[in-house]
C-alpha cells in the first residue's frame, strides 16, 4: 500500500511500517509478482515484492550477513554453494566473501528481479553477476533442488515468506530433494521468518527441516525494516555449532569484515529468549507424537 509519499506494508495484522519516498523508480508486473522499487528518504532504494519490503540498501546487509555467514562459517572449507533466490544478488555476494568459493549455482524464479537489481541495485549485488564463479540459473528452485545430487557444500535459500511462488521452498520434498544434493557435512540454510508475528512459520520449518536433515539450529537476527526479531534455520546431519575460539579463527582466516555480524554476535544469536525456545520444544513435541502415532 502506497501514499502519495510514503510506502506503508502491513507487517503484520494490526503492525504496519512506513516509509517516506522521495520518488518512485519502477512499478511494474511481472510473470509472478508485482515489483516496486522506490527511493526513500532514510533507507535508500527500497525493493518490495507483492507490497512486501525485500530489502533496503540501508539494512540490507542485516539480513544477508546473518542468512549466509554462520551457515559458511559452520562449513570448515566451502567450496561449491547454491543460492536459490535472491535476485537482488546479496546473498550471492556474501557467499564470495569467502575465499575457499569455486563455483556457487544461483537459481532465481523471476528474471525481472534480477533485471532490476541489475541496473538500479549496484550497492547490493557489486559485480556478482559478472563473477566467473557463478552461474545464473532462471528457473523455479524446487526445480532445480529436484535435479542435484550430492554437489554442494551448502545450500542457502533467500526466498520469501511462504506465500506465492515461494510456497514449494518450504515443502517437505523440496527439503528431502536438498539433503540429497549435499556432500557430506553439507549444510543448508533459510530465513524462518518472525518467531514473534509468525510463530507457526518457523515452528512448521523447524520440525521439517529436522525430518529431512537431523540436527537444526535456530539463530535470530535483527533488520530494521523487517517485524520485529528474524529467525533463520541452519541444518545438517551433525553438530552445527562451533567454539568461540574456533568462530574467531574462522572469521579471521577468512578475513571477514562484517557490517552486522561479528564473532561474538555470531555466538549470541544462537540464544533464544524462552518463547521462542518453548515453540522449539512444542514443535519437537508434537513432531514425536506424530512418529508415535
């Protein structure tokens, strides 16, 4: 929902956030989703898909860093990642952060996003579509997922909420289809959403994410312009947690000079507040009762 100069998304029902335009850039329909790209006063250019805000150039980096870092920092030498979403090339460009990277397949539904991200989002994908180590895949990411084996060290999903398009990146065959097409020690990660607004979302995630990978892990993260406290899911088949003097070594072998995320946030963002570690064990609660039943 627009004004004449401001953009206002109900976050939530009943939680709206707005943000005043200076000037409307694009507004236009494409194959999947409307895409609007305006410029603001405090956040710089913001993308928003469907009346959703995907990012911001201001807190952009909020978000990117906690979706792909403590995944690739868990993995002891990355060499093959996918991406599966993320058309404004963020998470792509965190992922080349990292110096062990070869090859990183990006798979994006909506060639339009990319487009636009292209020639008006500079800031956010800084050269990654140029990058010989990556190749651009326009197709839907259950597709793909369906079609790998045992390839990657990683796969990330940056995709949206469960609705629209993005449905299927949540399903339980599309989780089987990616543990399928991890090497071993292989990670996968994905945003989960509000834990505060949205409960059932990451409750929903977590307990599939278990069922098709074993061990989860939850970290929280804080963007601006996204309702209130943001979850992610990091999964595998083993132990994803490291030492403090481990996560350290790894930033600094790596060389990562972060916006957002430093080691020890890193650490901290791995202790949940009790409501959400109470949803954690209602949902493994409820997970058990079904296998018993």
């Amino acid at each position: 929902m627009m004004g004449a100069d401001w953009f206002v998304e109900e976050q939530a029902p009943g939680l709206c956030f707005g943000v005043r335009v200076s000037s409307k850039l694009l507004s236009l329909r494409t194959s999947f989703q409307q895409l609007d790209l305006l410029e603001t006063t405090s956040f710089g250019r913001l993308l928003a898909l469907d009346g959703r805000v995907m990012l911001t150039e201001r807190d952009e980096m909020f978000y990117h860093e906690m979706l792909v870092h403590p995944a690739m920092l868990a993995h002891p030498e990355p060499l093959r990642v996918a991406v599966i979403g993320g058309g404004d090339g963020g998470a792509v460009r965190e992922v080349l952060r990292h110096p062990s990277v070869l090859h990183v397949d990006w798979v994006e539904l909506d060639e339009m996003v990319i487009a636009v991200a292209r020639e008006h989002l500079p800031s956010v994908c800084q050269g990654v579509f140029d990058d010989s180590r990556v190749t651009l895949l326009t197709m839907p990411g259950e597709e793909w997922a369906s079609q790998c084996s045992r390839d990657f060290d990683l796969i990330i999903v940056d995709g949206t909420d469960p609705i629209g398009p993005a449905v299927p990146l949540f399903d339980r065959s599309f989780f089987a289809c990616c543990q399928r097409g991890l090497r071993v020690g292989g990670l996968f990660a994905t945003q989960t959403g509000s834990p505060f607004y949205y409960p059932d979302e990451l409750r929903s995630v977590h307990g599939r994410l278990r069922e098709a990978f074993g061990s989860v892990e939850v970290r929280l993260g804080f963007v601006p312009t996204y309702p209130a406290v943001w979850s992610y899911c990091l999964a595998g088949a083993g132990p994803l947690n490291l030492a403090a003097s481990e996560v350290e070594r790894r930033f600094a072998a790596r060389k990562l000079n972060l916006s957002y995320l430093t080691p020890s946030l890193h650490l901290a963002s791995a202790v949940l507040p009790g409501f959400v570690a109470s949803l954690l064990t209602a949902a493994a609660d409820s997970t058990r009762g079904e296998d018993d039943g």
